[in-house]
C-alpha cells in the first residue's frame, strides 16, 4: 500500500538547518527530505483487541508540518521513535474487527484517537494518568508493548494515517453518527484538542475571553465555547485577513490584528501602566486567555494581559520560550498547560471529549465541514505540504489526504 513515511537522523537533521534557511522545499523534496511516499505492506491486527481500518481521510496538522520542518523540541524526542508513517486526523471504515473487540463491524464508519496508552500498549495496572481518567497525558509513552510514541504516527511500530490502512486498539475507535459526514469526522481529533482546552479552562456566561490565534485550533476552540452554549465575550487575536474572517464567522465577537495591551484597554476596561524600561502590564485583562501559538512573545502578552487570578492555558507550545514571570508572580495567575484528551463529567455524565465533539457535530451545535477546504491524493503530498506552508495564499484552513 502507499504511506507517507517520516524519517529523521541526526546527520539529516544538521544539513537541513543549513539548506531549510535557502528554501524550505527541502524539508519535504530532495535527498535529504524528512518525508518520502513508499509502497509498504499492509498492517494485521496486532491482537483480537485490534481493529483494521481503510483510511478515507487524513487531515494534516500543524505539528505535521512542524514535524516535517524539524521544529519540534528534542525534549519530546523520549517519547517518538522513526521512520514511522506519520497522520493522526482520521476518518476511516473498519475493514476487519478483532474477537475480543466490541460494538465495531467491517463498513463501520469510524475516527480515531490517535493515544497509545497504557491500554493500547498492554500494560497493567494503568499508570496514575490514565487510571484518572487523563490517558491523553499517559506516562507510559515509551513502554510496554511497542516502541516509543505518544501516539499513532510518531510510532515506528503503529503506523497513522497517511496510509490506505492502519490498525488501531479497540479504546482509540468512535463510531461516526449517521448525522456527521466524512469531512467533519476527519476534523474530530482537532475539535476535541479545542473541545478539551475550553473544559480545562471553563469561561463562565461572563466571563472575557481571548484567543491567541486564529488558526484550526483557534477557532475550534471558539466553536466549542458557542456549541456548549456558552455567551461569554471572545476575542481573538489574529493579524491574517482570511483566517480573521473565519474566525469571526465562528463566533467571536472581536477580532484584533494590532496591539494586545490597547485591546486589553479597550474590550476589557484594564489599565496598563508603563514600567521604567520594557513592555507595559495590565491590571484588571482578561479572565481566560488561550495560546494556541506558543511562543516567547504571544506567551509575555498572554501573562500580561490576563486579569489577577486569571488563567492563560498553554495550547501551542514552541521549541523554546523565554518570558519575564513578573505577571505571573504579581497578579496570581493559573497557568495551564494543554495536550491530548480526558474523561470529562457533564450532566449526561462521564464522557471522553472525542464522544462529546461527535454529539456536538451530530447535534449541528458545531459545524466544521468548511473547514476542509483542500483535499489531495497521497501521491501529491508535496503539492499537500506547499500550501500549508502558504495557507494564506491558497486560501487554506484545513487541508486532508483523502484515499
């Protein structure tokens, strides 16, 4: 079958700091590319607990991107292991179903979770994350049955989606609502990461939000908070025209493209106040900001705008942030940082937030259909990574593989 593998080594990875600066086709074209397109054979079911799916879709996300440019930290490096097919934004049938595996039969419509954890890799007891009912934040990424990897496509052993078939563990699969269509159960997994971010970080009916980022993880996050019902005020900061006007059509109530500290002023009624040398802090903000962009300035803004006691969650993350914690320190903030997904209590009781994106979508309280606005074949993927690169340009939001 067609897969698009991801490979890196260290060797790679010095000469591509020097030839990514001239141009960055060299990432993805050329002899030392990070990804290639390869004829691999199809996977079997690891155990009866295993299912085998055809991939309909794949969506590619802006970590596959960072993947594939190598930007990634190599603090995470523990806990991924290559070549590996890479894709975690599934939609796909189910071919064949384990003995052991339930509620699941070949045709199914499905996505998928992409977390290996403690059930995927076989161990028991449940380390203390997933025993909690947090398996998207599984210590156990580098043990148990295969090798390391936080989740299918950053795994030499469990291939993702970028490939006509992949097997998964019967705790990563939910079974598609006749009411979600093929497009909008491809962008599941990033709704449930905005999904996620929102319940961790809960606005009240009055609360003022801000959103930096208007991006795909940005403006499900703005859906999120509109499709549980929640009237608080959004703003969003985004300096790029089309996703601005996404974002707005997604709910948000403000967006601003300019200075945060005078937004801050504005929408929020705070007070900044100059220091005798560097940038000016607010008092009074903002009560829940989210950073989906992750680095050193978007970080110092987000601390800096958000009220005393406020909380600013950490959604993006880049390689590495410097800030001055003074806002931190000063005005009590809650920092919280944001990956995978939980077990969350709603008033229909415990639910896995992929379980509470699929009734959000079957329910048309969400709509995320017109996000994916550019699909492609397998066999171009360059063309695929060329307009990520100038999403702007292409008028992208969401773009997928479909097979």
């Amino acid at each position: 079958m067609k897969a698009l593998m991801f490979n890196i080594t260290v060797p790679r990875y010095l000469v591509l700091q020097v030839l990514g600066r001239l141009a960055r086709k060299h990432y993805y074209d050329g002899p030392f590319s990070t990804v290639k397109l390869a004829d691999v054979a199809e996977p079997g079911l690891v155990n009866q607990d295993w299912l085998k799916l055809k991939v309909g879709l794949c969506g590619f996300c802006g970590s596959d991107l960072n993947l594939i440019q190598v930007k990634d930290s190599p603090m995470a490096s523990p806990f991924t292991s290559f070549p590996c097919i890479f894709g975690h934004e599934v939609y796909a049938e189910v071919a064949e179903a384990g003995s052991r595996v339930e509620g699941f039969v070949k045709g199914d419509r499905v996505t998928v979770n992409p977390g290996l954890t403690c059930a995927a890799r076989g161990i028991s007891p449940e380390c203390p994350s997933c025993a909690s009912g947090r398996p998207g934040c599984c210590e156990k990424y580098a043990e148990g049955a295969f090798a390391p990897g936080m989740f299918t496509g950053i795994c030499k052993d469990i291939g993702g989606g970028f490939a006509q078939y992949q097997v998964v563990h019967k705790s990563q699969v939910y079974k598609v609502p006749d009411a979600v269509s093929n497009e909008s159960a491809s962008l599941v997994e990033p709704l449930a990461v905005g999904l996620q971010a929102v319940l961790d970080n809960r606005p009240g009916e009055n609360d003022r939000v801000l959103v930096i980022g208007g991006g795909v993880i940005g403006s499900m996050i703005v859906k999120a908070i509109r499709g549980l019902g929640i009237g608080c005020s959004i703003t969003v900061a985004e300096p790029g025209a089309f996703a601005a006007e996404y974002v707005k059509r997604s709910g948000a109530d403000n967006v601003v493209g300019g200075n945060l500290i005078d937004a801050a002023e504005k929408i929020t009624g705070a007070k900044a106040y100059k220091p005798m040398l560097g940038e000016r802090i607010v008092q009074g903000g903002f009560d829940r900001v989210f950073d989906t962009v992750g680095h050193s300035p978007t970080v110092q803004k987000a601390l800096i705008v958000t009220r005393g006691g406020g909380t600013m969650s950490l959604v993006g993350i880049g390689n590495k942030i410097s800030f001055d914690p003074t806002p931190v320190w000063l005005k009590l903030l809650t920092v919280k940082g944001c990956y995978g997904y939980a077990y969350n209590e709603t008033e229909n009781g415990t639910m896995h937030a992929f379980d509470i994106a699929l009734e959000l979508l079957a329910n048309r309280k969400v709509h995320v259909e017109d996000m994916l606005t550019h699909t492609f074949p397998i066999e171009n993927y360059k063309e695929l990574i060329s307009v990520n690169m100038s999403k702007t340009r292409h008028r992208a939001i969401k773009t997928a593989i479909r097979f």
